[in-house]
C-alpha cells in the first residue's frame, strides 16, 4: 500500500513566525499536492509538484511556499504566519502517467497560529 | 468555474437505514471530468472509496455506489444498509486528466446511531 506521511502531526505556532510542514512520499509517484481543509470549504489545494524541482500555484497559494528538493520530498512553507493559516493540512501523492485516478494522503497536519 | 457542492453536513442516520448524499458539479474547464468520492475516517488521511471516468457508468465499493449523471451534473453517493463502521466524512471530487488535479466538495460528516 503507498505511503504518504506527514510531519509534524500537530504544531503550534506564533504570528509571523516560520512554519515548514513536510511530506515524505515511498510511491515514487510523479505528482505531489499539499491541501487545506476548513470547515465549510473541503479541501482547497494551495500548491503542487510534477516532479523534483518543481512546483505549481494551486487554487489559495497566497502566503505558502512550496519546494520539491527530490521525488520523495515536498514542503510547505509559511514565511510568516498569521492566524488565518490556521488549518488542517494534507499531503498528497499520485501517479501522473496515470491521470492521478487515486491519490493518496497522509493524515494530516493540524497547525494552530496563535 | 469548476466546483463541487454536495450535501451539508452534519449527517446523523440509523444503523441499517439507507443513506444519500448528495453531490453536484461544474465542469466548465474539464471536457470529461473523472468524478471520485474519498473518505476519511476519524484519525486517518482521505482514502478513495470509488470513481468513475466515463458518463452513465456506476461505481460501487464496500456497499457504496455512486452513477455518474452527465444530464443532471451529479454524483450521488447512496448505501442501503449502514453500519457503526460508516461514521466518517465523506467528500465528492472531480478530477480533470491532463491537469492532474483534483477539486474537492466541502465533505459531509456522517454520523451513525447504533
């Protein structure tokens, strides 16, 4: 069964600190997408990877960076944080040459910005 | 533009009642989009319960099934029988192939009355 798995799995954070949420994938999938989940919104996707070395504006990707340093890797990063980010995150990998049929999530980050 | 709407939650029913939810898209960017329903049960990342790619067809898993309806733009999602084991949140996706992205409905919390 693939495996995406997220660290950390709860973090609390102060306003205009720093935040990197990581993803570790072992499917060696193409594709890679971080989202956030809100209540009344599902999941919204905030930034995505084809590939290493690469990344991709997503639907929200204001205030988030991303980097994809090799195939396994993908990062969200929080320069600044602010409450508003204050949400669940999940990772996601899926096979490009598939047409991403399935993707598959890690459990998630749930980040508080105090 | 390209959304999901499916039935507000939270959704309370019987052990061994029926179920629908209810799901809607816009696919105005997508030619044919794929449409999905993942799960995510409490503590655990979103797992793809079923999909279907092509119009008119039905897709069922664990007692679950769901038609693709092109005519009326939806996906419902329906069960005879539930169980204990459904209480979840459950979110209706359409996917476009050759972006490789998904775009999620807001999810339905579904709880089950022993």
């Amino acid at each position: 069964e693939a495996a995406v798995t997220q660290s950390p799995r709860n973090k609390v954070a102060v306003t205009g600190g720093k935040v990197t949420l990581s993803c570790n994938q072992t499917n060696n999938h193409n594709n890679m997408y971080w989202y956030r989940q809100d209540t009344g919104h599902g999941l919204r996707l905030i930034h995505y990877s084809y590939g290493a070395g690469s990344t991709e504006k997503g639907d929200i990707p204001d205030g988030y960076k991303a980097s994809r340093p090799s195939q396994e890797n993908f990062s969200l990063i929080l320069e600044l944080a602010t409450p508003s980010q204050t949400s669940v995150y999940f990772c996601a990998s899926g096979d490009a040459n598939r047409g991403n049929e399935r993707l598959f999530f890690g459990h998630g980050t749930k980040l508080s910005v105090l | 533009g390209d959304s999901v709407t499916q039935t507000e939650g939270p959704v309370t029913v019987s052990e061994s009642e029926s179920l629908i939810i209810n799901c809607t898209y816009s696919a105005t960017s997508i030619a044919y989009p794929n449409l999905f329903w993942y799960v995510r049960y409490p503590g655990e990342g979103l797992q793809l319960l079923l999909k279907v790619i092509t119009a008119g067809q039905k897709g069922s898993s664990r007692g679950f099934e769901a038609t693709y309806n092109k005519e009326t733009t939806s996906f419902h999602l329906q069960k005879a029988s539930v169980q204990e084991s459904d209480s979840a949140v459950y979110y209706c996706a359409l996917g476009n192939y050759n972006q490789g992205k998904l775009i999620f409905g807001q999810g339905t919390k579904l709880s089950i009355k022993p």
